[in-house]
C-alpha cells in the first residue's frame, strides 16, 4: 500500500506539471482554476487517506470492532 506522503506527492506531481504548463502560456484562468482544483482534491484525499487510516487493523490492538471503527469514522466525518 502507498504511503500517505507518497500519494499527496503524486497529487502534487501531476497540478505542478499542468500549473507549469498553464504558467508558460500565461493562462491566468486555468492557473487559478488548477489552484482551486488542487486544494480541494488535496482535501478530498487526505480524508479518504484518514478513512483508510482507521478501517485499517491496527498492530496494537486488534480488538476494535467494526462497529467501534464505523463510531471513529463517523466521529471523523461529523461536522462542527
């Protein structure tokens, strides 16, 4: 499985290649819209990577139950 460093670097690779690109033919539009579109994937994806994070089983303890990892997912997801 890929680390969660390993995977937002991939995420970064790929809006800093489309952002050069729009830099060099001085797209001020797509520069922005590639700005946005970056922050909320970067968010979307380390909620996935924290939801990943707690469904995995844990070495030090393995007795959480399903449902004591669907209260820290929700406890996760909640809004405040």
């Amino acid at each position: 499985m890929r680390s969660r460093d390993r995977v937002l670097q991939s995420l970064e690779k790929i809006y800093r290649g489309a952002f050069t690109a729009a830099e060099e033919a001085e797209d001020t539009e797509t520069m922005a819209r590639l700005d946005i579109g970056y922050q909320r994937d970067q968010l979307e994806l380390e909620l996935l990577l924290d939801i990943r994070e707690l469904l995995m089983p844990e070495e030090k303890d393995k007795t959480t139950s399903l449902l004591e990892k669907a209260q820290q997912l929700r406890q996760l997801t909640k809004l405040r």
